[in-house]
C-alpha cells in the first residue's frame, strides 16, 4: 500500500500535466475497480476542465470547473502513467515495481494538451469516485481522517491529545489514520526510530497527565514530519529522472533507516545496536531495542 510520501509524489507528477487542461476524452475500460465507477463516470468527466490536483491523506483530488471532484485512491498496486509526444513517465516511486501491462490499464483520460493519463491497477483495489467538492470533507471515506501531518496544525499537542489516555502501543496508534492522516507501516517505524521512542511504548506516554504534549510527542513529530519531507524530497528529485520511474531501483528504499534492515547496524551515531524485527498487531515492525526506548 503506498504511503503519503508516494502518493504526494504521484500528485506532484501529474499536477503540471492535468492542472489547467481539459479532459477531451475518457475511456472506462471496466465497470468497476474497488468499487463501481460512478454513474455517468465518462459524461461528468469528458469537457471537464481540471483546476487543481490535490491530495488528502493517501487521496488524490482532481478538482473539476463543474464542482465536482473526481477522488482516486491507488489501492495496493495503482499507478497512472503519462504519456505525451511519444514519452512516457510513471510519476511516484514504490516500494514494489508497478506495471505497465496495457491488460490492467483500465481508465485512459485524454487531454486537451495531447496527453494521455491512464490509470493502471492489476490488483484493482484502486478507487475512483466523483463527490460535489462542498461534501468531500464529510463523505464516509474522508470524515474520519485525522491531520495532515505536514500541516501547520498538526503539533506535538494534537498528537499528545490524540495519543493520551490510549493503551495500545505508540506504533498502533500512528498507524490509525484518525491519529494522523497517511502514514502506513514504513513510515512509522522510520519516525519512530528518528525519534528513538520505541515502538511498544504504550501511546498515552507522550502526552502528560493533563494531555499536553512532553518531550516524547515533540520529539515524534519533528521526526515524522522529517522522513515525510525527505521521502517526498527523494521521490521528487526522481522524477526528473525517467529512467528511475519504473520503481526497479527501489529509490525509497535505500533511504530507510530500519525499516527493511533486521539483522543489520543501527545507523543512530553512536548507537551500536542491531535492527530486530517483531510482529505487532500481524505486521513487522523493525526498531533498535539499544537506542528506542
Ligand atoms: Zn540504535
């Protein structure tokens, strides 16, 4: 499941594409992905002009001159590739390689700059659905997703609040996107190990009796907001380069600093300990029990 740093990545490679050009043409190759396309999918779309592409947690937004916007979620194995005067590109990078098997590309838009934005998804666990922009904040998938934490609003106290009085572990309770909006397993324990708070810590330890925030939830998010800016960073400057988009490379991963890396040295100067992985709540977890305490 791509994270935010990947999905921000997407937005930013299709944003100077489709923002400002007119949706001419869209093919719906199958009736559904995740779920089925919405009614009159192609007629809401086609004459269209985009005026924004936006992201809300793992969420992309095309904003529409009619009102409406067309939402997208990439699911496990979504991408869409960019093709325009005979080259190709797949904006974003991820952690396993995507496809462009023309058999899993099931919604070409064509537009009125001469190029083509397809959506390709094998495992069809993608999404797209058009919701009036005045209803998109309230709408079953958005109304529970908590902040951005790239925003401004998303603090050490909003944390704190979010995380006090909660029993389950710190990792479990970052990975609940009411918490904090798109972080995924990766990027947690990443932020976790960057803040050198372990990852069985109970969640309540970082706020104090009263529910603000203590040195813990300071030092966490100043961490999560450093390896989401870096990953995005990273994947951005690969989009210059369209050699490294077909995501063979694994450009994220050379960055990661436990996640991926059991049995191996801990990269805290100073530190000397070894990555071990665990299982919490059925997903690995990797962190250095020598310096996240
Ligand atoms: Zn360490």
């Amino acid at each position: 499941m791509p994270e935010l740093p990947e999905v921000e990545t997407v937005r930013r490679g299709l944003a100077p594409v489709m923002e400002g050009a007119r949706i001419m043409r869209v093919e719906a190759r199958r009736p559904d992905l995740r779920r089925p396309l919405p009614r009159d999918f192609v007629k809401r779309l086609e004459g269209q002009t985009v005026t924004g592409i936006g992201r809300r947690a793992k969420y992309l937004t095309a904003d529409l001159a009619s009102g409406e916007v067309l939402l997208m979620h990439l699911g496990m194995s979504g991408s869409f590739r960019v093709s325009h005067d005979g080259k190709k590109a797949t904006p974003g990078e991820f952690h396993h390689p995507r496809t462009t098997a023309q058999t899993h590309d099931h919604v070409v838009f064509r537009l009125s700059s001469g190029a083509t934005v397809t959506f390709n998804d094998p495992r069809r666990f993608g999404l797209m659905l058009i919701v009036p922009r005045g209803e998109l904040e309230s709408h079953p998938l958005m109304r529970e997703v908590g902040p951005e934490p790239l925003g401004n609003a998303f603090d050490a106290d909003l944390l704190a609040a979010a995380c006090s009085g909660k029993k389950t572990s710190l990792k479990a309770a970052l990975l609940d996107q009411r918490v904090v909006a798109g972080l995924g397993n990766i990027y947690v324990c990443e932020a976790l190990h960057r803040a050198l708070l372990s990852p069985k810590r109970r969640a309540s330890t970082i706020a104090t009796r009263t529910g603000t925030a203590n040195p813990r939830a300071i030092a966490l998010v100043d961490a999560i907001k450093a390896v989401l800016t870096d990953a995005i960073k990273a994947g951005g400057s690969s989009l210059r380069d369209h050699r490294r988009t077909d995501g063979e490379l694994g450009y994220f991963q050379h960055h990661f600093r436990v996640y991926d890396r059991e049995g191996k040295r801990c990269v805290t100067p100073g530190c000397g300990g070894t990555v071990r992985r665990v299982v919490q709540n059925g997903r690995s977890t990797f962190y250095c029990p020598t310096c996240q305490k």
